[in-house]
C-alpha cells in the first residue's frame, strides 16, 4: 500500500504546475480562448515536458506510462483549467496503439509523441467532437469497427463548449480501418479518459476550495472576515471533505486502470469514482460560486470558469445517473 | 501509488481473519445491545490471545503492531461483528495514564483494564457543558487530602456496568481561565455519594446515565497529572490517534447484510437502488481516504491531524445512512421482532453524529485546525 506518487511522477507534475503557474494564468488562458482555442507554444512545452508521449509505449516513441503516472498531470490541468486538448489526443492515441497495425502505430505515435501531431476522438461518424479543430487526425468509432481519418477528409463546423474547449460539429469522409470490432477497445478507452477526468476534476475542484477559503479569509462583512461566521466555515468544510473523498475515488479509478485484469473489476471502479466525482463536481462548483457571493457569478473571477468546467466534467463521459446504472448491472 | 496491501500485510490480515472466524462466538455475533457479561467474555478472549489492546507499549501487553497493521486488526474486528471493545479503558484511561500517569497509577490500573478486570466508564458531559466542556461545574475540593466532589455528569455510556469512573472536575472555580481550573480524576464507583440514575433512549434501550455525586471522597492519588491541568488531558485524549473513528469495518458488515436483506428492492426500485449505490461508494471513498491518512502518518511519523476529524463526519453519516435503508425495507406498521430491531437500529444510530464530539464540532474542529479560520 502506498498512495504517494513516485519520485518521477511528483517531479514531472511539480513542473507542470510551476509551468502552468507561469505561464498558464487566469489572463494568458483568456487570450488563448479569444483565439484559436488552444496555443501551439503551450502544446509544444508540454510535447517537451514529455506529457504528449507520457502513454505511448516507448516502442514508438514514448514513456509507456499508465493512468496513475498522468493522474497527478490532469490534476494540475484542473487548476489550471487548462483549454489544449491533451485528453482527446490521448485517448485517440490510446485506441491507435491498442487496435492499429505497426505501420498505423508508426505514423502516428511518434508524431503524437513529439507533439506533431494532435488527435480527437469520435464517436461515431456524425456528431460533436472535443479538440477536432485542433486535430490532425480523428479516430472514428463507426459501429464496431475503428477508422483513422485525416481532418482534411473531415467536414467541420466549430464551436466551444460551455467549459470554452474547441470543439467541432463533424461529418466523417473519407477514412482508413483500424481495427474491425473493436468494442472491447473502445471500453477500455473510455475507462481511460474517464479515470482521467476525475482527475481534472479533483484538480479544479482544488482549485475552487482553495479560492474560496482564500475569499472567506479576506471579504469583510459586518467588520469581520466572513470566514469568521459558523454558517460558512461548515459549508466549506464539507467542500473540502467533498474533494477528498472524491480524489480518493480518483486514486482507485486511475489504479485499477493500471492493475486491473477484469474488465468488470475495471468499470465498476471507473463508475464508482465517476458517481462521486460528478456528485462532489456539482457540490463544490456550486458552493464555490454561492460563498464568493455576487462575485462567484463575474466572468472576471476564475471562480466562474472551474464552475463552468466542473459543469461540464461532471456529465462528460457519463453522468451519474448513467454511471449508476452501469454501476449496479456490474 | 498502489492501493493494494502489501503481501504481508494480507497474510497479516488472513491470520487475524483466521482467528476471529475460530474465537469469536456466534452467539455473540450481530448483537445490537450487549450485556456487561457478553462485553467481557470477548474482551478476555482477546486479551488472553494477547490482542486487547495493540496500540500499547509492548511491555503493557502491546502487539508492536505498525498502524496499517492495527488498522487492518481494527477493521477485521468491525467485520467480524463481535462485541464492540469498550474504549473507555482501553484506548481513552490506559493512554491517558501511559502519558500522564504515575507508576503507581500504571501499576494499578494497566493490567486490570488490560484483563478486563475493571470496567470504566467516562464522565465528561454534565446537563449544562455538552459542546462547550470546558464549562462544566462538577466541583472537587481538596480537604485532609482527599478530594470531595458534588455535582452531576450526563450520557455516561454503560455507568451502570462500569467499577471506575475517569472525569473532568472543577478544581478551581476562581481563575478566569476557565480551563485552567479543570482535573482529570478517577473515582471507584463504589465509592458512597455516587447514584447512577439509568437515561433510556428512544429505541427503549438502557446505555447511557446521569452520574450524581454527593460530597464522594476521592484520595488524592486519584488525581492524573497536575491539578489544574485536566484539559491538557483531554485534548491530548482528542487528538491521540484514532484511526478507526470511520469504522470502515462494520459498516462493510452492514453493507453487506443490508444488500441481502434488501435483495428484491434492488430489483424492483432502482431509486432504492441508487441511494445503497451511492452509499456503498462513499464507503469505498472513506476507506481509501482513511487509508490515505494512514500512508502519510506512516511515512512522516506525526500523528494524524485535525482532518481526520471528516472520518468521523463521513463515518456517521454512512452507519446512518445504513441503518435507514434497513428500516426501509420493514413494513413501516410491522410489529414482528426482527422488522422492529432494524426500525430500532435506525432510531439508534441517531445517537452517532451527536456523540464524541457532535459532527458540528468537528467541522469546527477542521474550521479552525485544518483550514485556519
């Protein structure tokens, strides 16, 4: 039993932090979402902190690390509310590593890897796609079946999200077989992405703890700070409680990625953390912003925007009541 | 990260499994309420294993045992579903008198409570001093050498069992710092002037007391470090390690009888169904949370701060949140034996968010320890 992270994976998320602390800030974020979506610079620090290859096995080019090693890298895009679409990329790169053939896996990993390359994830031919403008190439789940597809054989209508992350109304062309049934993949992937999300979560859960107290700490009301009155000191207390048990659960999802055989043993960890992280998402968010007061509403507080992400990780890949329901059938 | 046991530790944890499916009785298994008997029957079949109280020094009749080690003993015992160990004299008396006490005191009192020879119980709230202990007016004067104590204590939890008594008392009613005046003191319950008046509560169970004493002698030697310095004592006994607050263990057991019991609600009302779903899950979240804690005091030494307080919090509010799906699986104008007991059950485990602390003075514990506020 140990719940540290290893000397390496504390070492690499220190800087990803120490990064994002300055380069990635509140208004630096702002101009990047007044333009394209996403920064090429920032894609390319983060190709060469390592985190594009993180995943991908060393045979094409990467560190061959799992879930547990990028949980704590996820966990400082949540604070950061970090818009590039490292996520997509990944679990796109995931599917192709899993289902591709050598001459797939040799295209397109080490271009990932090297931060080329950028991947999205379909799921199915037509619909709506995290990260596709940013995207090189989407991964389609059409039926059972996987394909590739160049985003030039891509027809796309972009738009953001609610969290502000570029996204794309998509219509697949022309495309190239991956891997003929490839559920169990598929499955498997989005455990993955959604392990991963609990660890964004947590991330921007933390941050909205720690703003918040840091808020009840020096907004003065009636001669005081408000943090002194009884009826706010236990609110915040069960946010953060709130927050611990659910980077405990995101401690279990991202493990049982990594050791689990069973695929049942697998997804109902992944649903369980996903319950309580959606349920701790929507408790925290909300709290957040009703203890900031008027303030929490301002698009001028960050405060606003992790409410905003929280929204959005809360439901994504599944919400509670979904997870609930594969919860209990498992 | 590895969340699982180590290899040692699961042998370790199939040994103690091992034992208690031999050693614990069955006819003392799932019980809700135990007779003094019952309690002491389990208590000496562990101490004679030599398990009772493992957290000791060894030479009290400790196990050595390192905390995950004691943590998975604790949790085993909370899934065995034996007889509760009274804490009073073993994990709250004996660290008590191991920190504070003279040899004199150890010699005495270390191996009854160890063998289950003296029963103790805790006189700490009175009718006026719940949440604000540091209030309380029980007075102890000293005279010829004896302290001589008035005053009333309230909730004492099995005082009718119990031979000896440890309580916080008034010393000095003058300074005006009110903790200042306050003594830890250990009084025989046999002693004249104690009346133990039974306060039954609403599941129509006897646990709980008032305590009155009426001009009780009580020898000085009685006395547990310095006079005025009872709150040290206290809040030494507050932060001292306990680990098992969320009792993990027995509410696994819970779980698991409340799946079997409630089998067909499952089935056929997936709004039943959520609600266990989500309280099994925030189970899984406290266990892991509780072992979180475990890891970091393993690794740094220090003992576990302030936060462990939201064990308590969560803890609670999971055994509640058990025992309230139970009672809904009754007919709710049942007036069979068992449908009664788990309405019973539900009605007691009230009692749990206001005990030890009540939940609201543990989020102010974490308020002003945790968070700085």
């Amino acid at each position: 039993m140990n719940f540290d992270y290893s000397e390496e994976q504390q070492l690499l998320a220190d800087s990803v932090r120490r990064y994002l602390q300055d380069k990635y800030g509140f208004e630096e974020r702002k101009k990047i979402i007044a333009g394209q979506g996403w920064s090429d610079e920032v894609w390319a620090k983060f190709a060469e902190m390592g985190l594009t290859g993180l995943p991908i096995s060393p045979d094409y080019g990467g560190f061959g690390g799992g879930a547990v090693d990028l949980m704590s890298v996820m966990e400082a895009f949540g604070e950061a509310l970090v818009v590039e679409p490292l996520l997509p990329t990944l679990i796109a790169a995931r599917l192709v590593g899993r289902a591709g053939s050598d001459a797939q896996k040799k295209t397109i990993l080490p271009a990932v890897a090297e931060g080329r390359l950028r991947l999205a994830f379909a799921s199915s031919p037509r619909g709506k796609v995290v990260g596709a403008p940013a995207a090189g190439k989407l991964v389609v789940l059409d039926g059972a079946d996987l394909h590739i597809a160049d985003a030039a054989d891509v027809k796309m209508e972009p738009y953001r999200t609610l969290d502000n992350m570029a996204a794309g109304e998509v219509v697949v062309g022309k495309k190239e077989l991956l891997a003929k049934n490839a559920k169990a993949h598929v499955d498997e992937a989005l455990d993955f992405a959604t392990a991963l999300v609990c660890a964004e979560a947590v991330g921007a859960m933390k941050f909205a703890c720690e703003t918040t107290l840091e808020y009840l700490k020096t907004r003065k009301q009636f001669g005081v700070p408000i943090g002194a009155f009884q009826a706010l000191q236990h609110r915040i207390v069960d946010m953060f409680i709130s927050q611990e048990q659910a980077r405990s659960m995101a401690c279990l999802a991202c493990s049982k990625i990594d050791s689990s055989e069973n695929a049942s043993e697998r997804a109902r960890a992944v649903s369980a953390a996903k319950i309580r992280i959606a349920d701790a998402a929507r408790h925290v968010s909300q709290e957040s912003v009703q203890l900031h007061g008027g303030m929490g509403m301002s698009e001028e507080l960050k405060v606003s925007h992790s409410f905003r992400r929280l929204t959005v990780l809360a439901r994504q890949f599944g919400d509670a009541d979904h997870h609930l329901e594969r919860f209990a059938s498992l | 990260m590895d969340l699982n046991y180590s290899p040692d530790e699961l042998a370790f944890r199939d040994q103690v499994r091992d034992w208690l499916s031999k050693n614990l009785p069955a006819e003392l298994k799932d019980k809700g309420h135990y007779s003094k008997e019952e309690l002491l029957r389990w208590h000496r079949i562990l101490a004679k294993q030599g398990w009772v109280a493992p957290a000791w020094p060894k030479e009290w009749g400790g196990t050595g045992w390192n905390v995950v080690q004691r943590y998975i003993f604790e949790e085993e015992l909370g899934y065995a579903g034996g007889p509760p160990l009274i804490p009073f004299g073993l994990t709250m008396c004996a660290p008590v008198l191991l920190r504070f006490g003279t040899e004199a005191q150890k010699k005495r009192f270390l191996p009854r409570i160890y063998h289950g020879e003296d029963f103790w119980c805790q006189g700490y709230s009175e009718p006026g001093s719940g949440s604000d202990l540091a209030s309380l007016k029980t007075k102890a004067m000293k005279e010829d050498g004896s302290y001589v104590v008035n005053g009333q204590k309230i909730w004492t939890t099995l005082a009718h069992y119990a031979d000896w008594i440890f309580c916080l008392v008034r010393t000095d009613a003058t300074l005006e710092k009110r903790q200042e005046g306050i003594s830890f003191l250990l009084m025989d319950m046999k002693s004249p002037g104690i009346t133990v008046r039974p306060l039954i509560l609403m599941d129509g169970a006897h646990e709980v007391n008032e305590v009155f004493f009426d001009d009780v002698k009580v020898p000085a030697e009685n006395l547990v470090h310095e006079e005025g310095k009872g709150w040290t004592v206290a809040k030494y006994l507050l932060g001292h390690e306990r680990m098992n607050t969320g009792r993990i263990g027995e509410s696994k057991r819970q779980l698991a009888k409340l799946k079997e019991l409630a089998s067909s609600q499952m089935k056929s009302n997936p709004r039943f169904r959520d609600r266990l779903s989500r309280l099994e899950i925030e189970l899984i979240a406290l266990e892991i949370t509780n072992l979180r804690f475990l890891d970091r005091m393993r690794r740094t030494g220090q003992p576990p701060g302030a936060d462990v307080s939201m064990l308590k919090i969560k803890g609670t509010e999971i055994q509640q949140g058990l025992t309230e799906l139970a009672m809904e699986c009754t007919d709710p104008l049942a007036g069979d034996e068992k449908s009664l007991a788990l309405q019973k059950k539900y009605l007691s485990m009230r009692k749990t968010t206001i005990y030890a602390g009540s939940n609201e003075i543990q989020r102010n514990i974490i308020a002003k320890m945790t968070l700085g506020l």
